[in-house]
C-alpha cells in the first residue's frame, strides 16, 4: 500500500524580518489538514518548529538556530505534549549509523538522509516508511511524502516536522559544513 501527499511551501514576510515565517502547508489525505510553521516561536538562541492538523497530534522541534529552522544540536522534540528522547551518532561514518532516532508511544523511529544533499530522507518504523522529497524552489517549493505500509497520523506529524528542521549532520559532509558554520558564529561572538 502507498499513498503520495505534497504540502506547499508558504511564507509570511509581513513585519519585522526577525517576526517573518515561513513552512509547508496542505491536506494528507483522510488525515486532513496539515500545517508546518517554522520558527513558531524562538527561545534565545533556539528556534522551534511547529506542526499542527485536523487529526495529527501537536508536534514541536526546539534546537539551535541554523538559519530559520532549528538544527540537531542541543534538540527537543514533544509529540501530543509528551517530551520525547533523541538519539544520534554524530561520529558514524554512514547515512544509517547517523540516523537520528527517537521513541514514540513505545515505537522505534529512525529518520535518515537517503541522498548526500538535504532533499531526501526518510522516516523508518516497523512496517512503515515515509520518504520525504523537498523539491522545486520559490513559490514552487514542496514537500512530497510517498507513505509505504499502514501509516497514521502520528507518523505523518513527525515527518512533517522535520521538514521544518535543517538535519544537513544526517550526512558526513553536511556535518562538516556545519561545524564550519558553527565555529565561525563562535568566533563572531568573540570579536
């Protein structure tokens, strides 16, 4: 069994540039409405993506700021109000030893990188995969989700917030970047 759902990119640039936000927005089929928001709120140096619908559960990504979206590093994730564990290996020299994986009302997750740029990933229970594509650019941009196996709303809600968070360490050579990007924001600070 597969289904295919596309959210579109959206943006609100009204007010100050700090105020501007930005995410990904459509309907999943029977699980209706879906609404990415990034930043939905920013806690110091952390910014938070949210995910909110019809019938998925309340989901929020917290970790330090990269851009718009927050990154891995220093991250928080809560699905339907309840705080939820992560786990990666930052020293893993591949796609599946980096995965960064997580426990959710008693079910193991995996989400991974399945390309070496940012575009493609993929969320991993048992018996379930959603691969998650960001394409196009501008006004164009999407987000498609090809679901493989009995999916639910708890498993569409944590795919979809992770379209709101920059998971580039999911891959060496993004992980590399990063920890340039992150030395030069250090080095600012000191000046």
């Amino acid at each position: 069994m597969q289904h295919t759902y596309t959210l579109d990119h959206w943006d609100d640039r009204s007010g100050h540039r700090l105020t501007w936000k930005f995410g990904y927005r459509g309907t999943a089929g029977e699980f209706g409405k879906i609404d990415v928001v990034y930043p939905a709120s920013q806690r110091g140096d952390r910014h938070v993506t949210e995910v909110r619908g019809d019938t998925v559960p309340v989901t929020s990504f917290m970790g330090w700021a990269y851009g718009r979206k927050p990154s891995l590093y220093m991250a928080e994730l809560s699905v339907g109000g309840t705080g939820v564990r992560l786990k990666r290996n930052r020293w893993a020299q591949t796609k599946a030893g980096r995965a960064l994986r997580m426990q959710v009302a008693g079910r193991e997750y995996r989400y991974l990188a399945t390309s070496a740029r940012h575009r493609d990933r993929a969320l991993i229970r048992n018996g379930v995969e959603v691969r998650i594509r960001r394409h196009g650019s501008g006004a164009r941009k999407k987000a498609t989700f090809t679901v493989l196996g009995p999916v639910d709303a708890t498993d569409l809600a944590l795919a979809a917030v992770m379209c709101g968070v920059n998971t580039r360490n999911l891959t060496r050579g993004g992980a590399v970047r990063a920890v340039f990007s992150r030395s030069l924001q250090w080095l600012e600070i000191f000046q």
